[in-house]
C-alpha cells in the first residue's frame, strides 16, 4: 500500500516559490526523487493562493517514507523551510494502487 504525502507550504513575497527553486538549483528535490520508494515528488501553485505551494509527495511504503524523514536531506530541507519563513500544512492518504 503506498503513501501521498500532501505538503501545504505557505509564505509571503514569493518565498514558497524561492523556497522550490532552491530546493530544484541545489539537488535535493532529484536526491529525494532517487531515493528507494519515492514515487513522486513534485511541486504545484494553487491559482487561487500564488503565496502557497503545494507538495505532492508519493511513496512505495511507509517504511521508505520513514528512512527517508530519518535522512540528512530533511535537515536541508528544515533548514531551508526556516529560511524562507514557510508554515506547513500537511495531508497524509493511503493509495491501493501501489
């Protein structure tokens, strides 16, 4: 049974959107996507919210979806969050299809 993981990440002044480039221009986003289990890893912007940004994260198991927040790439990506002075909302579904 797989996992979507969706991440709400809210901020002011385009710094959701500095926030994804910066995760894009330093690697993590393709360190993520090659890690054992990930299925997805892809970033949107609601038309109705330009300062959100939305996360849709997929894994194979929970299993894969827990080594990978046990990473050092979360510690990047805290990091960054912080930086941009982003808030999370986050939304977690079971999938049968995988």
């Amino acid at each position: 049974m797989g996992l979507t993981v969706n991440i709400y990440y809210t901020g002011q002044d385009g710094s959701a959107k500095k926030f994804a480039k910066e995760m894009i221009d330093n690697g993590v986003v393709d360190r993520v996507r090659a890690e054992p289990g990930n299925l997805r890893y892809e970033y949107f912007i609601p038309l109705n919210d330009p300062e959100t940004l939305l996360l849709i994260d997929q894994w194979r198991t929970e299993q894969d979806l827990d080594l990978h927040h046990k990473s050092e790439m979360m510690q990047e990506i805290a990091q960054l969050r912080s930086k941009y002075n982003l808030k999370m909302h986050v939304e977690k579904f079971e999938n049968e299809n995988y």
